[in-house]
C-alpha cells in the first residue's frame, strides 16, 4: 500500500473517531439535530415551477445527510430520541 494510501485510510479513520467521540456528548448530539433540521433533511425540496430553488434546497440538505451516513443507526436515534423526549 503507498504512503497516500496509508495516510487516506488513517485520516478517515480519523474522522470517524472524531464523530464517535462527539456523539456520546449531549451537547454535540442537539447540535446534530440542528444540523438537520436546519438542512431541511426531514422536509421536501421539491419547489414546485422553481427547478433553481429546488436545486438550491437540495444543497442545503447536502450537509445533513452526509451527517446522517456517517451515523451508526443507534448514534441517529439518540439524536431523534433526544428531541421526542422533550417535546
């Protein structure tokens, strides 16, 4: 394996600690559901006759749903879960 190689696959494993470390804080975990709610991942963005607008919505979404891939499913329900419980 080359050195570029080696150094991608440790920043990536990187990352993914980084994410796993932030997600047993509370605090990073309503930041999430911020996140989400503010890239508009639990709504259409659909703009009826405005193909620029529906565009645009969709990049918005963009941020959030790399958020929610990177999630494991358990680590996405403490983020949902922590909203219901209050509401």
């Amino acid at each position: 394996m080359t050195d570029k190689r080696v150094m991608q696959r440790r920043a990536e494993r990187d990352e993914q600690d980084d994410l796993r470390e932030l997600m047993l804080l509370p605090s990073f975990q309503r930041f999430a559901w911020r996140l989400l709610e503010k890239a508009g991942v639990f709504r259409s963005s659909f703009v009826g006759g405005d193909p620029h607008a529906t565009a645009f919505n969709e990049g918005q979404r963009n941020p959030g749903l790399w958020l929610i891939a990177q999630l494991s499913p358990e680590e996405l329900m403490l983020v949902l879960k922590d909203q219901t419980d209050g509401r």
